[in-house]
C-alpha cells in the first residue's frame, strides 16, 4: 500500500482517487492468486479461496479496467483455477510443481547448435 500512498495527494479528485484505489485492489488479487496458485502444497481449502480470489480479480479488471483485459488476465480469471484443481486431483500438488519436460531436448539442441557455430 506504500505505492497507494505515494500515487496519492490531497489535492486529488474523487475519480483520481477512485482509479488509485481500483488500481490497488487488482493488485491485491493478483498477489493473492499468485501466493496460493504458486504453492507445491495446496489444500482443497486454498483451491476454492483461489477460485473466489481469480474471479474477484478478473470482475475488477472487467467492470473497472476493461481496455486492461487481455488473454492473460482471462487466464488467471478462468483457467489457473481449473487447471490448479486438476492438477491437485492428479498429482496432489499445486501448480508450483516445476517440471523440465520437453527442455532437456531443447538444451541439448541448443548445446550442439553452440558447438557447431562457434570458431574453434
């Protein structure tokens, strides 16, 4: 909220503060879906705050924000919830699960591509 404070004056208006503060609740939702949604260990409990938080954040950028709202913030408005819930019916982890699938191909095509254009 330090960034609230320092957008925000005494001479500002009722809309100037308004957008301030539009600006500082989406904010606060997206830090709150992305401290639960980044997790390894999720509960069931955390999973349905995660949905309730996403859908407040997409209604905000929605109803207050709309030029704002891209495919990024649909996402986080309607797939991260899913696809959290299915991941922890699947694997009984949360989306903070790291996996290297598919790079380690990428790294070694990368390796040899190094290889073969540097002069040696």
């Amino acid at each position: 909220m330090r960034l609230v404070k320092w957008l925000s004056s005494e001479e500002d208006s009722k809309r100037q503060r308004q957008t301030v503060l539009i600006y500082a609740y989406v904010g606060l939702k997206l830090r709150d879906c992305v401290s639960i949604f980044k997790t390894f260990d999720i509960t069931a409990e955390q999973l349905s705050q995660l949905a309730v938080v996403a859908r407040e954040y997409f209604r905000a950028n929605t109803l207050f924000l709309p030029s704002s709202v891209n495919p990024t913030v649909s996402t986080i408005g309607h797939i991260i919830p899913s696809h959290a819930q299915d991941v922890h019916r699947i694997y009984k982890q949360g989306l903070g699960t790291v996996t290297m699938e598919g790079r380690e191909a990428k790294h070694i095509a990368l390796k040899k591509l190094s290889e073969n254009t540097t002069f040696q």
